[in-house]
C-alpha cells in the first residue's frame, strides 16, 4: 500500500526530445513559462514556443556570455563578450538597443520589477505625469535617407514603433536590469536603458564574524558567476569566486593571504533602489527621452551631412571641368574671374564658351541645379520635422531636470549634480541658436546657388542664340557674392561635419 507521501509525488515527464545543429549553452524561459529563449555555441539566439515551435533566429555576431528576459517578458537582454549589452524584440528578434556598459565580457544578467506594484493591481503603475505631450506634438522620428525603403538598411529600423514602446518608461513598471563582468564589475540600468550606477566587488570589505569578529577581509582575483535582485530592490545577491586577504597593518599596507577557496556570496545593500523608485523613475524617464531624441539630431546630421555631400559632389564634378579648360587653354586665371569677365559683359574666352556650350550644356545645367537646390530644401526639412523639434523637446526637458536637480533633499541622493545639469542646460539652449543660425544660413546659400544657375542658364541661352525670355530673373550682385565666397567653399558643410552633440547625463549612485 503506497503511502501519502508517495502518491503526492509527481514524476518528472518528458515532453519533447528535439535534436538541434548545435550545441546549447544558456537557456532561460521567459516569465510565463511558454517561451524559452536558447543560445547556441556558435553565437546565435534562437526562440521557442513550449511545443517546439520556432518563432525566430538571430545572429548578433558576437561571442554571447549571458541572456535574461525583461519581467514583462517582451524583450531579451544579451550579454556579450565586447562588454555591450543588446537589447531584442521577442516578437520578431530586431535589435532594440545596444548598450556599452562593461569594458569586459558581461557573464551575467538579472532583470527585476519592483514586486509591490506586481502584487497590486496591473494598471497600478508607480508613474508621474509627463507633461512634455502637453506642449509638444509627438517626438520626432528619426529620418531616412531618400530612396530607401522599409526593408532595406538604413537610419530608421524596421523595429522603430516597437522600440518607442519598450522603450517608453512612462508605462512601464519601475525594473532594473543588473549586469555583472568578468573583472568584478556590476552595472544597474533602469528599464534596460538608462545607467545609474556601477560598482566593484573587489572595492567591498567583507566581514567574517565566524573567523574573526574585528578582521575585515577583501576580494582579490574575483570573477563574478551571478547576481540577482530581490524582489523589494533592497538587497543585491552576488555569487562570485577569489581569494580573500586581510589588511592587518593599515600603514604598511600588509596584506595577508586568508585560505578561503571556492564560491563567496555576498549581499549588498540596494536599498536605495526601493527608497528612491519614484525619484529615479522620474529621472530615468527624462534621460532616456532626451537620449533618444539626441540619436535623432545625430542621425539628422548624418543624412544631412551625407545629402549635402553628395549634392556638393555633383556640382563639382562637372565645373571643376572649367578648371581643366583654362589649363588647356594656357590661360593664367581663375573660374571665378572668367564667370566674372562674363558677367561684366566682356568677350567670352573659348574654355567658358566650350565649358557652357559644350561640357555643361543645358541639360547638364539643370540637372545640377535640380540636384544642388533639391538637396537644399530636403535639408530644411529636415531641419523643421526632426532636428528642431528634437532639439525644443531636449531644452524643455532639460529645464524640467534642472528643476528637479535644485530638490536636493530628493535627488541629490541619488547623483543629479546640480552643476552638470547647469552646464547641460546651456549647451542644449546654445544647440537652439546652433539650430536657427544654421537654418538662415543654409536659406542663403541655397538662394545663392539657385540665382548662380538662374545666371547660368541664360548665358547658355544666349551662346546658343536661343530665345531667353522664359527664364526666371537673377541678381548680379548675389552672383558677384556667390563666385567671391560660395564657389570653392562649402559652409554648409563646414556646420555640420564639427557637430558633435555631447548630452549624456551621468547619474552614479
């Protein structure tokens, strides 16, 4: 007759026997338990559903150390051997963000939510209102280059709308994502994104009373294998290896081997995690959307800078032609003065007649234009639909984090230096001056060019002896400026290859 203990036992059953290519080396299921997120040997994250149904794989072509799920279960962290973390869309594997944490390869990864708001109702976030949506249109988009579609590479993923929305902390419960390095290092990132502090096993004393109630030990050659939050953020777990040594002479530094071998856990106090949540939810809201915004003034540059580029590579590549001529024609002067001479009614020389007439011509002509001043106004666009707005957005934030900065009962516990967020202040006030000088500037040479090819287009009217009275007007006084300050100098170009937003907002614990 069996008894009850032994009918209360429920055997172990095996539900699937599945074979792979490769060798697994981390599995983690996700919080729900009906998705398990493998890594193989050869660097590649592979996702299942519970009856073996693969969803998705992805390569991030690195060597992958460590893997944890976020505690709503809709994106996975990796850890890699570079020291970046990279955060994954569980619902198609798209890279969300890559964060450099680590110096080192980052072995392990703990991702917890403050469990009094999960014991509660499920709409009862621990949240503040934004008020930015109250005077601002919707954040700005990071922009595409033109001729690329949804699909191929380019600044905007296809992931971008699943991004903002993981990436919104407004909505989100109050979590934080531990990472821990080969060299001793642990990192804590609120929602994944924003850091706020990082520390170092070896930096800690490390009492023993059961040895020696007055001794204090430290960690040398430690290597971390795992951390993990409690669920309340008061206490931080850290199992790692090394060797402990006693400090006995504090003036000559004597160190002394004590013969502990093997795994030390370790219990750190992170209680300010649980006293400051609100405060750090807020913080970590305003830095990780000013982030944000500052990669879409950095990607606004680059397609602008690009753009530019290419534009400015057309015109010179058919007038510098005219250059050439002059050479060939043994002519001691330059394509300015002969756009000169030809502009004050003098005899036109045979390299400027043969450059308009013949190596431009009026197709030609148009064709640089339409590129030259298409490429202008596709920069003030720009301009008007992402790197403005980003940077109005990036100064009313800004303002809201001085504001809090100058609490210090509230937040200076928690790292937000008054004086850096002073200094942050005015660079993103100047980055607005920045943003409207570049803008007038960029309205005049595209005006300028426009009139230049106004000029142009009739003189090769004129050497084909055809009718010029359809074309539009130009000023010779703006084409006299042109050839003096524009032809061979580029200040568009000169604005925006030194721009190098700097906005980051370091918050240490």
């Amino acid at each position: 007759m069996e008894t009850d203990e032994e009918q209360q036992v429920l055997p172990f059953q095996l539900q699937f026997d599945k074979p792979l290519p490769s060798q697994i080396k981390i599995a983690e299921w996700n919080p729900e338990k009906d998705l398990l997120a493998m890594v193989t040997d050869d660097y590649k994250i592979l996702l299942h559903r519970f009856n073996w149904q693969r969803l998705w794989t992805v390569s991030p072509g690195r060597c992958i150390m460590s893997l944890c799920w976020r505690p709503d279960g809709k994106a996975i962290a990796v850890g890699l051997e570079d020291g970046s973390i990279s955060l994954h869309d569980v619902e198609n594997g798209k890279l969300l963000r890559r964060v450099k944490s680590h110096n080192v390869a980052v072995v392990c990864l703990n991702w917890e939510e403050d469990a009094q708001l999960i014991a509660g109702d499920d709409h009862n976030f621990s949240t503040f209102e934004d008020r930015t949506p109250h005077f601002f249109p919707p954040a700005p988009r990071i922009p595409r280059l033109p001729g690329i579609m949804s699909g191929d590479t380019g600044f905007m993923e296809d992931g971008e709308d699943s991004y903002r929305e993981l990436s919104n902390s407004s909505y989100q419960r109050f979590n934080i994502l531990c990472s821990g390095d080969k060299e001793g290092s642990i990192c804590f990132s609120i929602f994944g994104i924003f850091p706020i502090g990082k520390i170092n096993i070896h930096n800690f004393a490390v009492p023993l009373p059961l040895v020696d109630k007055q001794a204090i030990y430290w960690l040398s050659n430690a290597s971390i294998h795992k951390v993990a939050l409690s669920k309340d953020l008061c206490h931080l777990i850290v199992v790692c290896s090394g060797k402990l040594n006693e400090k006995v002479d504090s003036w000559e530094s004597q160190v002394v081997e004590y013969n502990v071998h093997g795994l030390h856990g370790l219990v750190l106090d992170t209680s300010i995690f649980s006293r400051r949540k609100n405060q750090l939810h807020q913080l970590a809201q305003q830095a990780s959307n000013i982030e944000d915004l500052t990669e879409v003034i950095r990607a606004s540059l680059s397609v602008m800078c690009k753009q530019w580029s290419d534009a400015m590579h057309t015109f010179h590549e058919k007038f510098d032609s005219l250059s050439t001529l002059i050479i060939d024609h043994d002519l001691d002067s330059t394509p300015q003065e002969e756009f000169l001479s030809l502009l004050c009614g003098a005899r036109t020389s045979p390299p400027v007649h043969q450059f308009l007439v013949n190596s431009l011509g009026e197709v030609g002509m148009k064709r640089v234009s339409k590129v030259v001043c298409g490429a202008g106004k596709e920069l003030q666009q720009i301009v008007l639909d992402h790197l403005q707005p980003a940077a109005e957005i990036i100064g009313f934030r800004m303002g809201e984090l001085r504001g809090l900065s100058r609490w210090r009962a509230h937040y200076q516990a928690i790292g937000l230096d008054e004086v850096l967020i002073n200094n942050a202040t005015e660079k993103s006030g100047m980055m607005l001056v920045q943003v409207e000088r570049f803008m007038r500037i960029l309205s005049s040479v595209e005006q300028q060019f426009s009139n230049f090819f106004n000029w142009l287009l009739k003189c090769i009217k004129l050497l084909m002896q055809e009718p010029s009275d359809q074309l539009l007007p130009y000023n010779s006084e703006l084409v006299v400026i042109f050839l003096k300050f524009l032809y061979d100098q580029d200040p568009v170009r000169q604005l925006l290859e030194p721009s190098e937003i700097d906005c980051n907002i370091d918050v240490d614990l």
